[in-house]
C-alpha cells in the first residue's frame, strides 16, 4: 500500500498485487461540494495515472452529502468504467441514516448484473480492498 496522497478531508492510496491495482479514496470528514469535486478528479488523475482498475471509496467518515453532492458523484461514477477502465467499485458506505437513504437509488441503479462495473457494498475496509484486487 502506497500513500499518493493526503490533505485535512481526503487520503488517496494505492493497492496493488501484481496483477490488478486499486486506488483508496477515504474521506476523513465533511468537506464542501467544491472540494469534494477537486479531491475526486484528483483521485481520477491518479487512477489514470496508475493504471488501476478499482476503486474502493471510504465514505464511512465523509459526513452529511446534499442532493448536488450525490448527483456529482453519480455522473463520476457512470464514466468510471469508461474513462479509467474500472470494473470493480467497492463503497463503504457512511453510518448516516440520511447518506444511506438518499444513496438508495444509485445503489439500486449500479447494482443491475449486467453493467461493466460491478458495484460491491461493504462495512469493513480490509474486505474491500481483497474483493477489489481479487
């Protein structure tokens, strides 16, 4: 595990095993849209830059998102495969009743079997990164 980044809201790391690679996003705490948008087209510039082909997103300590936040993300989310060439997406999700319920629909969107990117939920970080480079 390499650390490629880290600032007071976001920590990047890369995970690799000889055959696949997978870059970490896990967000520390609450950051604005804006910076949750540059953190995140960082991170794409990374992933690209490393040849990765998951991506495991730590959003256990993110704190609240709003709709705007949400609808970012999912737009980033659906270029993934294409752009990056991702076909493995880990999300640990937040604790936040309110994350969990507006997340609902994207879940049940990127959950559908027949999409190139395959969406896999968890709770703890270390299975994350074994499904991710499995």
């Amino acid at each position: 595990m390499m650390l490629l980044y880290s600032d007071a809201y976001v920590q990047i790391r890369l995970h690799e095993n000889g055959y696949r690679a997978a870059l970490e996003v896990t967000w520390l705490n609450r950051c604005s849209g804006e910076e949750l948008q540059q953190a995140s087209v960082h991170a794409a510039m990374l992933a690209r830059r490393h040849h990765v082909n998951a991506w495991i997103a730590n959003d256990q300590s993110i704190g609240k998102l709003n709709v705007a936040d949400l609808y970012w993300a999912d737009q980033m989310l659906e270029s993934m495969h294409r752009d990056l060439g991702l076909d493995r997406f880990a999300l640990l999700l937040s604790d936040l009743a309110p994350n969990r319920e507006q997340f609902r629909p994207y879940l049940a969107k990127y959950s559908k079997p027949h999409l190139l990117l395959e969406l896999g939920l968890f709770d703890d970080v270390a299975q994350a990164r074994e499904w991710a480079l499995d």
